[in-house]
DNA sequence: GGAATAGTGTCTCTAAGACATTATTTG
DNA sequence: CAAATAATGTCTTAGAGACACTATTCC
C-alpha cells in the first residue's frame, strides 16, 4: 500500500499492474467499456506463523472478470500467469501439505473461490463474468463453471428472464454458427436476488 | 495483537478483557456452559484519512452472544459499555456527519448489523444469540430483533422445527407465569439452513 | 372461567424441478 | 434436410404466507 491509498485502491492499482485488469467500484455496474473488473475484499488473513520468514498480515481480495488479458511479468510477481482453480485446490491423495502455492494462499483461494459461489446466489454478481453485453446461454455457463454443475437451460432461461432488474435486453442478436441467433442483455440495475437462485444440492 | 497471536485469538483476548465474553472456535457449536460468543471477521477498514490523526487499519470483528455480561472498564476501553445499535446507527435529520461514534465507526457498526441480518437467513447462528436451551419463541424472538420485523409464530415454528438439524429437542419445557410451557431445544448440527429463511421484504 | 402463551392444521399461491415442443439459424 | 442452439409451454411438487383452532399453564 501507499500511503494515499485506501485498501481497495491498492488492490485495484496491484492487480491492474500485473494483469491489466482495471477494477471498478463494487456496487457500480461494469462500465460501457468492457474489461471492467469487480473487486471486493475477502478477509485478512494474520496467522503469526502463516509466513516462517516474518510476520505478515494480508488482505486478500477476489476479483471478477470476463476477460483475461495476457498477465504483465515484472511488479511483484513476474511469474504472474491465469490458471484454473482446480489446479491449485485438488486434494492432494497423498494427505500431505505440500501444495502447489506457497503458505496458506491455497485456503485464501479457497475462501475466494466459496465466496464467488456463494455470492452469486443471491446477488446479480454473475454478470461481472460476462462482457457488457451476453446471451442467457453464456449466463448459464458462468453458473455452471462456477458451481461445477449443469443446470437445466429452460428452467434457468425462465429464472433468469422472470427476476425482474436482472437482465435487460438489448434488442441485438447474436450472430451464431449452426443454431437459433439468441437474444442480447446486458445487466440490469438488481443488485439482490429475491428470490435467491440456490445452487442444487449434492 | 501480540506477537504470537491470530487475528482472531487477539480479537478474542479483546473482547474477553473489555466485556467478559469468552469466544469459542467459530464452526463449533456453543459450549454447554453457556456465555459462549460465536467471533468471526467482518472486515479490514484501512482508508488513509479515517483517522485523522495517524494511518490505521482495523481488522473489525462480529461477535454474536446470548448474555451481555457487564462491561469491564480499563483495558483500552475506560468507557465500555452495552447499548442497542439504534443508538448509533439511526439517520441524521440535519444530514451532517457528526455522529456519536468516531471516525468511520458508525459504517462498520452498520457492516456488522447487516452481516448479522444476513447471516441469519442462510445459516442456524441465530441460536448464538440464544442460551444453550432455549424455546421456539425466544429463537423467532431473535429473529424479529435482529431484522426488526414481525414473524407469524406458527409458521416460524414450522419452518425451524421442520428443518433438519437446525434445533434438537432437549426433552424438557419451561415453567413460564401464564402460559402453556414451551418445548427446550438446543441448536443441531446443521450450520446451513436449506432452504434458507427469507426475511420478508419490505 | 379468563388471560396468556404454545403448538397443530388447512388453504392458497409462488416458484422450482422435470420434461416436450417449437423456432431460427448454418451447412 | 439435418444439426445445432434458443426460446416457450406444461405438469408436478415443495414450501412460504395467511389464518383458525386446540392445548396447557397461571391468576
């Protein structure tokens, strides 16, 4: 942090540093521009013995995004790079702790990825994963990719179109290959869900 | 914090020093002997110019607990005490920002009732504000502080007793003055409630 | 008996889940 | 035409909201 900034300013300016990714306020809707980042802090995270070099607290923030421009080396992190999060939370078999990221960043990612999960539930966050403007159908998929399940696409075009403030259309189509054009929305000013779209139970 | 604490063994070690609540694990159910606070993190405020006179973060801490002990002066606070958060928290008529608390205070007392609000609705912590045993009124008694609504009893009781694992009949009832005695539960296993208990809108 | 509180039952309506069908494009 | 994807419709069922009634105590 620098010492003008406030903590969501340093994550904004850390992130954008190192991916590209500009960040906007949470509570404003992406902006008409594309590649507009929601952030919001996660939790701190101060453990004395979480680093064994020295003691250090950390605020972690999660960051949702439709586009992953190329990660910029050099900052802090030059070997900065996108990867899915399952490479970092598989179970290790072996029951040890030796995980692919350092100290306790694989709980951090952990906590952020639950916190997505959960948030999309009950707010109209999913939207920060999909460019200004999307189809139902790349909707869905951003709730299935998060939540690693597969949802019924009709029952989920009934939910999504019928929650009033939640999407609103463009009037455009898409133009596809081999397949009915579908509609254009983009979000709407609903931040809370009611009701809520509930994961399905396992 | 000391040097060889957590962020929230420290938050514990304050709250204890200041008020007499002893905070268990959060996960855990309340101990049996009672007074037991369920802690947890709400959220780092670090904005350069929240306090005027120097930069300071603050790690703020949500602690929900059935009995409110008296406060103990010394420690860092001479002038603790216990007090509805309506005192704090109601709007100014005048639009000016001078509030009773200092600094941002008021907004994370707000992030705190709000968290509290919400938590309630997903999971069975409600029963934190509760002595181990306690009856169904008491628990929708709770639920109407918290959200300062009014709840149907019947269907409050419906709704709780029929979730599994939200509360576990002790076998016992109360002697009340004038009434027919009431059943005594204690909080079940469950910390997710599903399906969750809507507050209504307003 | 009357007041007070606890607990059960019934009806209605909203909304979710399962599933069939129609619509509109490309090749 | 076939294949692919989008959108709408129907039926069933779980669950919330509104409301009436019964049960058990103290006075």
């Amino acid at each position: 942090m620098r010492a003008d900034e406030d903590l969501a300013t340093a994550a904004a300016r850390e992130l954008a540093e190192e991916t590209g990714l500009r960040a906007h306020d949470p509570g404003e809707p992406a902006p008409e521009s594309g590649n507009g980042a929601h952030l919001e802090q996660l939790g701190t995270y101060g453990d004395p013995k979480r680093d064994p070099r020295m003691r250090v607290v950390s605020v972690a923030h999660l960051a949702l995004a439709p586009d992953l421009p190329a990660p910029k080396a050099g900052g802090d992190a030059n070997s900065a790079r996108w990867a899915p999060v399952e490479t970092f939370l598989e179970q290790d078999p072996e029951g040890d702790q030796t995980g692919p990221l350092a100290f306790d960043h694989a709980q951090i990612l952990a906590d952020g990825v639950e916190r997505a999960r959960s948030k999309i539930e009950y707010s109209s966050l999913a939207t920060a994963f999909c460019p200004p403007e999307f189809t139902v159908g790349e909707l869905r998929r951003v709730y299935e990719a998060v939540w690693g399940v597969a949802l019924d696409p009709r029952n989920f075009h009934r939910k999504v179109t019928g929650t009033p403030g939640f999407l609103v259309p463009t009037g455009g189509t898409t133009t596809r290959q081999g397949g009915r054009p579908a509609q254009l929305f983009r979000a709407g000013g609903a931040t809370l869900l009611n009701p809520p779209m509930l994961r399905p139970e396992v």
